[in-house]
C-alpha cells in the first residue's frame, strides 16, 4: 500500500522538476514484477506545440537499447546455444580476424571491459553533411570501429563503451541473419506480448495511438528531433544499432524489466533464460557492472541512497533510466526528454537520486 503522503510528494517532485526546467515532459511508473503501483505523466512533448505527455508517450531510450535490446538479444543467441559468453570476435566475424579486435569476447563487450573507447563521432565521416544515411553506412561504421585503437588493454579495466554495443549488434546480425531490431522483435518482445518497444529507424514511425516526445535541436541535422534517434551515430546508419536506437513508451519498458527481475529474484519468467540471465548478474573481480548492466555506485548513485547492491539498472542520454532491485522487487522506470531543446541541460543528475529516494520512502 502506498501511503497518500509519499504518493503526493512523489507527484509534487515530478511537477516541480517540469516547472525547473529538469526536463519538458516525463513518465514515471514504478511497482513490482507484473504489477503496476504509481502510473503517471508529465509536462509536454516539445517546447513549440506543447502537446501534453500522455502515459503512452513514447521516448527515445538512448543507451537502454544496450539492455533491453543488445544484452537480450545477445542472452537468447547463448540460450540457442548459438554462441557462448566467451566465444571472440575473430570466431564469428571474418573481418575482425586481423585486428586486435579478434581476441575481445562477448563477455568483454557486454561488461565495458574490451578496452574500446567509450565514443566517436564516427558519422561526421559517414554522413558529413546530415545527409540522409546512404547504403553500406553500416559496413562502414563497423570497419571504423574495428580500425578504432584499444584504449586499454582487454579485460584490464571498465571503460563504458558504445563501440562495444555496435560489435554486439553485429554478432547478433551475423549469427542470427537477422538485424538486430528484427531479431529482438521476433524473439523477446512478442513471445513477451510487447508491442510498445520498437526502432523506428530514420524514417520515422506513424503512429495515430501514441505520441513522440522530442529530443534535442540538432545542429548537424538542423531541425528538432522527434521521431528519430537521437544518437548521431546510430542515426548515420539508419537508426538500428546496439547502442541506441529503441524507442518505448513507460508500460512496455516496465512488462520488459519485469520479466528480467521476476529471472533475477529466481521466480522464473519466459524471457530471459534463468541459467544464462543468472550468469550476467555476476560480477566479476574488481568490477562495478554486470552484464549488459550497470548497477548502483558506491557514492551518488542515479538509484539514490536506498537500492541494494544487488540492484542492477542503466541510464539512457536523452534523460531515461530504469533500475530493479532483486532482494525487495521494486522496477522504477522514468522516462524524460530532458536533452529537449538543449543537451547542456544536465539538472536530471541532481533529479535521479532525490525521486528514487522518494519512491524509495513510499514503497
């Protein structure tokens, strides 16, 4: 039971952070798996029609493509028995064979432990003008990455990496034979019933049942964007990629990380496989992340004071986050556009702790 109080308080915090400018609209909806105890919306799509955020408003979850797409993808492939944690690059891709990249595991990538760097701006070369992506944008991006130099030796140390994530799509493409986007639908979303998580590519997406919140005004582009990713990397390519590019509305992304923590309490669920999943929440020595995953900082976590150590989550750079926490069951999902109009608007840092606290206090 919620008590009315902290319910109001929870409200008040999401209001007032719209009226400060934290971000111009949100979705917060928290519970535990399968059940749903705080729904809400927030604030506006974009600052020129100001059309409200509706509770199925969908946002651009940035960096939770790396989770909820790139690691179950990943999870599945190892279910299928297709590949296995330690398998290389060099075994699956031809073309990384005579590249330092050929000795970095699967398990490298997913734990940011390759020694790849965390970003470039790969598409001022792929798209120099903001030009439409062109044909074989891919290849290209991923012959960049694997031309890219190691930052650190493999397995050294953590280094949060993009870079990785593009790999992992590849591997998914290559052994599958289906694109990422592709295989993710077919194989974790709808056997889960998910409608609501989707790429949709550079083209846009119509959709008259839901409405799309609008990121940052993008000088290489030159236009607000809405409706396309707004990674530019990812966008050079089409939109589909292992770091970003999944878009969803709150409900979606909540069923979606119920499923992953009911696997992570051991209560069993259809997706992701219990044994494989199991096996990615282990941290290894030294490390702070699992895999796939990040999990709560020892000082000023986004999850606040109040989530355990086994709790495991990850933030998205448009202003989305989601965090679970296995020894109580509590799913905090909160979606923002806090990069609309600008990406220097970095409020939502102070904002993240001081909300999953108040949560924390309700629940």
């Amino acid at each position: 039971m919620i008590k009315q109080g902290r319910r109001v308080n929870i409200h008040e915090a999401m209001a007032d952070a719209v009226s400060q400018n934290v971000f111009p609209g949100a979705v917060l909806i928290w519970g535990t798996p399968g059940h749903i105890m705080f729904h809400r919306a927030y604030g506006v799509l974009d600052l020129d029609t100001c059309t409200p955020v509706q509770k199925n408003t969908v946002f651009d979850l940035a960096s939770l493509t790396k989770p909820l797409a790139t690691t179950l993808a990943i999870a599945e492939l190892i279910r299928g028995k297709h590949i296995d944690t330690s398998t290389v690059l060099g075994e699956i891709l031809p073309a990384a064979g005579d590249t330092d990249k050929a000795c970095l595991s699967v398990d490298m990538l997913l734990r940011h432990t390759s020694g790849l760097p965390a970003h470039r701006d790969f598409f001022r070369a792929i798209c120099p003008d903001g030009d439409a992506p062109q044909a074989g944008a891919r290849d290209v991006l991923r012959n960049m990455v694997l031309e890219e130099p190691l930052a650190a030796v493999p397995g050294s140390r953590e280094c949060y990496s993009d870079l990785g994530f593009i790999l992992l799509a590849w591997v998914v493409e290559t052994v599958s034979g289906m694109r990422l986007d592709q295989y993710v639908t077919q194989n974790v979303y709808n056997p889960l019933g998910i409608s609501g998580l989707f790429f949709p590519g550079v083209a846009g997406r119509q959709d008259t049942e839901t409405s799309i919140a609008a990121t940052s005004k993008c000088p290489w582009r030159q236009k607000v964007i809405q409706g396309e990713v707004e990674d530019e990397n990812a966008w050079a390519v089409g939109g589909v990629e292992g770091h970003a590019g999944l878009f969803g509305d709150g409900r979606a992304v909540f069923t979606l990380c119920s499923n992953v923590l009911a696997v992570a309490m051991g209560e069993g669920a259809m997706l992701p496989d219990t044994t494989v999943f199991q096996g990615f929440l282990q941290k290894m020595p030294g490390m702070e992340r699992v895999a796939g995953f990040d999990t709560p900082s020892k000082e000023n976590s986004s999850s606040g004071r109040y989530f355990s150590r086994h709790a495991i989550g990850h933030l998205g750079f448009t202003g989305t986050s989601i965090w679970m926490d296995p020894e109580d069951g509590l799913i905090v999902v909160l979606l923002t556009n806090r990069v609309h109009p600008s990406r220097k608007n970095t409020k939502i840092r102070q904002f993240r702790p001081l909300i999953h606290d108040l949560i924390r206090s309700a629940f």
